[in-house]
C-alpha cells in the first residue's frame, strides 16, 4: 500500500517553519533553549518526492520504520547527505542490512536485539550509535521494555565495544490528556537521570527522544532532547491503491 499526504508537497517547507516555530515557543515555555532540542523528521510511508522538499527546506535528519523502505530510500537519495534514524521495531535479522550505514537505531528493547547490533558493527568496522526504547506508558500493543528493567538492559549494552548508548526513547501514551503524556515523559526522564547521575553506562547519556506532532510541547516540558515529527511536517496519511 501506498500513502500520500493530504497535503500539497508545496507546503513541506511552510509545515517545516511552522513546526520550528512552534518547538521554539515549546522551549521558551518550559524555559529551555531551543537549540536543546533536535528535530528529526519522520518520513515513513512517504515518498522520495517530499523527503526531497524536506531536505531543500533544511532538513537532513529522517526517521523511518521499516526496513526495506528505508533502504529504498537511502539507495534514491545517498547522494545526498542524509542521516537515517531508523525508529521502528526492529528485527534482528534485519540488522545487516542497516549496520553499514545507519546513523542511530531508536528501538532498541532487548539484550538479544544488542548483542546482534553488535556483532553486525563489529563487522562493518564501526561503532552505532543506538538509544534504548522504554515503554513507559507499558502499553500491551506497543514494544520497549519495561522501565523498572531499562537500568539493566543499558548496563548489559554498555559493555559493548561496537555500540554507543547515546540515551533513551519512548512513544508516549496513545491519549489527549496532557498529564497523562507528561507522567509518561517525567518516568524516562528520570531513568534517564538515574543512569547518569550514577555513573551507569561507559559514558553519561545525551539524548532523551520523546515527544511527536500531537505531544512534543509536554515531552519538551519533561526534558525531551529529541522529537520526532511527521504528521506536522508531512501531513496525515491516508491510503492509496497501488
């Protein structure tokens, strides 16, 4: 199945300021600087015509969910100097396919997921970074571990030579009330604040990626240091026939 955005590709770049005008006032807000936090564009199910209008807009950051898309993607558009974040759950015999390249992996949730990010690294010949995925909200449809196990899981992957744990990540829960979200982003914060504070891991974490298009002004609120925005920036999906 295909997917197209309700909206016009001509008003990519009008969606872009907007979303960076409203992040900054996110920042303001919650009395942060609006450089703390990191824009990354999340691109899965669209195509190469409007990440191209993305990146002419300013953008060089792209998050995608699956694995034979992104390749897809990366192969239309690797003369351009992109980082791909791959977001999705992912499997870890799809690994090798990405370990080469893949600027971050977002989802990691498992010992078992790291020990063959690992490996595949170690083959390429280099180090990835990854953040560990928490499922803060513990939501039965949706992956990450658990949080009372996420210090154990970041202590397991840290021994690693290959992989670099730059932070967390979380989904927030599936609701409009804001407390609720909050709640949510407050409990990997503090994991996250736990771990560093610590001395957990081979080095303090950097990065708390929380927060999309319909609850990034509570996730900035909460600490977030990374959002991940699409609907904002490329419109709604809605099927096409092939």
């Amino acid at each position: 199945m295909n997917y197209i955005s309700t909206y016009s590709l001509r008003m990519i770049a009008e969606n872009i300021q907007n979303i960076g005008e409203k992040l900054k006032n996110a920042c303001i807000m919650a009395g942060r600087k609006p450089s703390d936090v990191q824009l990354i564009a999340v691109s899965k199910t669209f195509g190469t015509d409007a990440i191209t209008l993305a990146i002419n807009a300013g953008i060089l950051e792209f998050g995608e969910n699956y694995v034979q898309e992104l390749i897809e993607k990366r192969n239309a558009l690797i003369d351009r100097n992109i980082l791909w974040h791959f977001i999705g759950h992912l499997q870890s015999n799809k690994v090798k396919y990405l370990a080469e390249w893949i600027h971050m992996i977002h989802s990691v949730d498992s010992e078992g997921l790291a020990v063959e990010i690992e490996k595949r690294a170690a083959k390429a010949g280099r180090t990835i970074d990854i953040l560990i995925e928490v499922n803060t909200s513990e939501e039965a449809t949706k992956f990450g571990i658990r949080p009372n196990h996420a210090i154990e899981l970041v202590k397991a992957v840290s021994r690693f030579d290959h992989l670099n744990v730059k932070g967390l990540m979380t989904i927030g829960p599936f609701t409009d009330i804001v407390d609720e979200s909050r709640a949510a982003f407050r409990l990997l914060r503090s994991i996250f604040n736990e771990v560093n504070n610590n001395g957990i891991g081979k080095h303090p974490m950097e990065i708390l990626s929380m927060g999309m298009s319909h609850d990034y002004a509570a996730a900035i609120a909460e600490g977030s240091t990374m959002v991940r925005i699409g609907t904002a920036i490329f419109g709604s999906r809605t099927s096409q026939s092939n």
